[in-house]
C-alpha cells in the first residue's frame, strides 16, 4: 500500500489528503519561508502574516511566491490588540483557515527553508490542528543551524541581522515577512553552496 494512504483519515479535509499524496515523489523545489507572530507561544499566539518564495536549482523564483495576512479579528479582540496595521497593509487578507489551506496546497511537497525554522513549523502545525489536520510532513532546513554546522560552532544562535551582517546583504528599514523571506532566500543559496548541499 501506497505510504501515504495510511495517514488518510476520511475526517481530515480534502486538501490535506491531497498534501499527503504528494510525499511519494521527490522534489527540488525549496520554500523558504517567513511568518510573523503575536507571540512566541504556539498553544496561545497565532500567526498574523505569512511570505514563502520557492528557490529552484540556485535560483530565487520571485513569480512562485505566497503571501498572506491572517485577519486574526476574534485573537486582537478577545486580547485588547489593534490589527489596524493588517487592515491597511496592501497584501492579500485571508481567515486563519483559508491561509492555512491555500499555504499548505502552495509548500506541497516541498523542503521548508527559514530562520529558526521549527517555530514557523509549530506555529503552522497549531493552525493545522484546528483544521483537524495532521502535522507537516515536509523536511526542514534552518539556516543558523546551517552557519554553525559551516563554522562548527554550537554554544550560539545568530540573528537574521547577524547573519545578514556576516554575508553583505544590504540592510533593509522595511520590517515585514516578505523582506525577511527574501533575506533568507539569499543567505540559503551562499550557505548551501558553501556547504554543498544539492
């Protein structure tokens, strides 16, 4: 039987038995991503905003990107917060649910990239379960763990400004997940080429 037939559960949605079909073939496709908080809390924060970019054979593919708001009304109501800033952003607002489903047919089988990178996946994993979903499939790479394994240090963790710092990529006053999903993009491609990583 097909591996992936046996986490199918008629109860789960139908994008995320979709999601699991996908596990049977290998991939090149890399999706770096980048979210953004309410917190550091994955039971009690949720995420308020979402920037991937997919990176194919050493190249940033700026066309095969995602980008999302979660309008996330009832968590800044139910805990006194503002979303005015997510209101007035021009990026595409979406619930929580449709987000969640739409970044998950967009990652498919993909290896996920990022900066510190099991929070996204937690943080993403505490959206699946409310969907009565599963948790992600998809194999991880962070980049401060690739720098301290190319420097073999192990008794420190690196910033993204730190690590920007150390390759030269240019400063940016812009503050937001997609500036910070394209940081990462870049440092990937030096650092896994340095590594030599395929």
């Amino acid at each position: 039987m097909l591996d992936w037939l046996k986490n199918i559960n008629k109860n789960h949605p139908d994008f995320w038995n979709t999601y699991l079909s996908k596990f049977d073939k290998k991939t090149n496709r890399f999706v770096v991503i980048s979210t953004e908080t309410s917190g550091l809390n994955p039971n009690r924060d949720v995420i308020t905003s979402i920037s991937c970019f997919a990176v194919i054979n050493d190249t940033i593919i700026i066309g095969d990107n995602f980008e999302a708001i979660l309008l996330q009304y009832n968590f800044f109501h139910n805990n006194g917060l503002t979303n005015e800033f997510f209101v007035e952003s021009k990026m595409k607002k979406l619930g929580e649910a449709e987000a969640i489903q739409s970044l998950i047919e967009y990652i498919g089988n993909a290896v996920i990239v990022g900066h510190h990178v099991d929070f996204d996946v937690e943080m993403i994993n505490a959206a699946l379960e409310k969907l009565d979903c599963g948790r992600l499939k998809n194999q991880a790479l962070d980049i401060d763990v690739m720098y301290k394994k190319l420097k073999d240090i192990s008794d420190k963790q690196f910033s993204l400004d730190q690590l920007c710092e150390i390759y030269k990529i240019p400063y940016s006053e812009l503050n937001s997940s997609s500036e910070d999903a394209y940081k990462i993009a870049l440092l990937f491609l030096k650092l896994k080429s340095r590594l030599g990583l395929h």
